[in-house]
C-alpha cells in the first residue's frame, strides 16, 4: 500500500466510509487538468464538485471525464 492508499484508508475510516471505492487517480486527474488549464484554486473545489456528482450517483470516471474536457477545452479556447 503506497502513501496515498494509507492516506485515503485513513481519511475514509475516520469519516464512517469504510465501504466506499476512492477514485484517487481520477481525482488527481481532474484536480492537474483544473490546475493546469484554468486556475489552481479551481483544482480542489472541482474534485469537490466531482464528489457531489459522485454522491447524487453519477459514474465516477464518466464526471471525471466530463470535468477534464472542460478543463481542456478552456485551456485550448485560450490559445
């Protein structure tokens, strides 16, 4: 188990969520393309937002996707 797996083990127990998957890499995906092409405040509220879609039961890498896209597309309209 590597730093980020304990970490999120942790974190998870800590809050009752014993039973849930964390999609850490699709997380950190979305939080670096955020960060990367719109601004780094963005990176954590949109992995919030990514949750919130996630609890109102949208699939996880499909929202993920769906926020990265955005993210690049705001990146590429810039140019």
């Amino acid at each position: 188990m590597n730093e980020m797996d304990s970490w999120v083990a942790e974190v998870t127990a800590e809050l009752g969520l014993t039973d849930v998957t964390v999609p850490s890499k699709e997380i950190l995906d979305v939080a670096r393309d955020v960060a990367h092409n719109v601004l780094r405040p963005g990176a954590p509220v949109s992995a919030y937002i990514l949750g919130l879609a996630v609890a109102a039961g949208a699939d996880p890498a499909e929202a993920a996707a769906k926020i990265s896209a955005l993210a690049l597309q705001r990146s590429t309209s810039d140019s």
